[in-house]
C-alpha cells in the first residue's frame, strides 16, 4: 500500500476493514481486493471531475 496516494490508501483501508468485517479470513486476498476496489474507486473519481470539467467549460 506503500505506492498509493493517501486518498487510494485510505480507501483501501476502508474497503478492507468492511471485508473483514464480512467475514472474508484470507488477510492476503483481503488487501488484494480492497487496493484493487480503491484504485478503481479513484480511476472513476478521476473520469468524473473530468467530466466536469468538460461541463463547466460549455
């Protein structure tokens, strides 16, 4: 988790614990899920103030 920014980290944080707290025991595909989970909670965070910002120049 050391590559990613603190807002992805964070994510990734979150999405864990809530993994865990639904029970899944494999700590390895835990972390595995949840960084995957975040970076593409950030890729569509990313695309949408894109998108916005195309909508704020018309």
């Amino acid at each position: 988790m050391r590559s990613l920014t603190p807002s992805v980290r964070a994510k990734a944080i979150e999405i864990a614990n809530h993994l865990q707290e639904q029970g899944l025991p494999n700590q390895k595909e835990v972390i595995s899920m949840s960084i995957a989970e975040a970076r593409n909670w950030a890729r569509q965070r990313t695309a949408e103030s894109s998108f916005q910002a195309v909508l704020d120049r018309i």
